[in-house]
C-alpha cells in the first residue's frame, strides 16, 4: 500500500522520480527502490514525503484513505 501510494501520489503531479529524489535529498534510485518496495522507507524519510506531497503520513501509509493533514 505505502509504495503504491507515493507512485501515485507522484504520478498524479506528473513529477520524474529525479525531481522528487532531489527535493528529497535522495538520489533517484533510492527513491526508486521505495516505490517498488524493494527498500524501507524511514521514518524521517516518510515525514519528508508527507511534507512534500501535502498528505498525512496516515494516508501514505493506508491508516486513512483521507489524504488531508490535520491542522
């Protein structure tokens, strides 16, 4: 679930995974690896997409189908 739903949430901003991986501090075959799920995803890492993509880290990682952040 968490994989598919940073693919997607990349995806549906039409971003390259380059891009992210760089506003991410990361390199493109990291962030790669956790979208195919071949690579854990850190916590501080998870709170960095959270951040990026505007969505709880609860809807990343599939508690809630809600991709709003509480204020």
């Amino acid at each position: 679930m968490v994989y598919r739903r940073i693919r997607d949430l990349r995806e549906d901003k039409d971003l390259p995974q380059r891009v992210v991986a760089s506003a991410l501090g990361c390199s493109q075959q990291v962030y790669s690896n956790y979208e195919l799920g071949q690579r854990d995803i850190p916590t501080q890492m998870l709170i960095k997409i959270a951040q990026y993509y505007k969505v709880s880290v609860d809807y990343i990682l599939g508690i809630s189908d809600n991709p709003k952040r509480l204020k």
